[in-house]
C-alpha cells in the first residue's frame, strides 16, 4: 500500500511542477535570447548520458576500434544526421551494435 501511495503522491508531485512552469511561462513574454538559448538544453542534456555510455567502459575512457557501442553510436550519428528520424537512428544504433556483438 505504501508503494502505491509513492507512486501517486510522485506523479501528482511531478505533474504540479510541469504545470508551474506552463503556467508561469504562459502568462510572460520570455526574452529571445532565453528562448534560443532554450533550444541547446534537449542536446547538452542528451549528451550527458550518452556520451558516457559510449566512451567509458569499467571506468576508462576506450576511444579503440574494439568499443562496440562507440562504433554503434557512430553509425547511429551517421543515421541521424542523414535522416533526421529519432526511431530511425534508435534502431541503427541498437542494430549496428547487436551485429557488432554477433560478429566479434
């Protein structure tokens, strides 16, 4: 029962804070510099957690031929960057490295 009290009182707490933020922004004119420097924050926040999964392996930086996920991740950068496709590049990266797996 506590769980699920967790859960819901999480949930409402969560979605009160999202609606803060519309409804302050939503009554004010954001400056456009804020509003340009908005659109980086989905990018450096992305790179945060994939860029370590991609470069750090038990805790060393493997920048080799032999980092599968590096040499996924560049074949996924390659997908998005042609296509602009999220799923697109979601299943290339995943794919390139479960063939990568297989093969080496």
């Amino acid at each position: 029962m506590k769980i699920w009290l967790i859960i819901v009182l999480g949930g409402i707490l969560t979605y009160l804070i999202r609606l803060s933020f519309i409804l302050l922004f939503g009554q004010m004119k954001i400056p456009a510099l804020a509003q340009r420097s908005l659109r980086f924050i989905p990018p450096a926040v992305l790179s945060a957690i994939i860029f370590p999964e991609l470069l750090v392996q038990s805790g060393q930086v493997n920048l080799s031929a032999g980092n599968l996920r590096l040499l996924a991740g560049l074949v996924a950068a390659l997908v998005a960057w042609r296509t602009r496709n999220a799923v697109l590049t979601i299943l290339a990266g995943m794919g390139a490295l479960l063939a990568l797996q297989a093969l080496l």
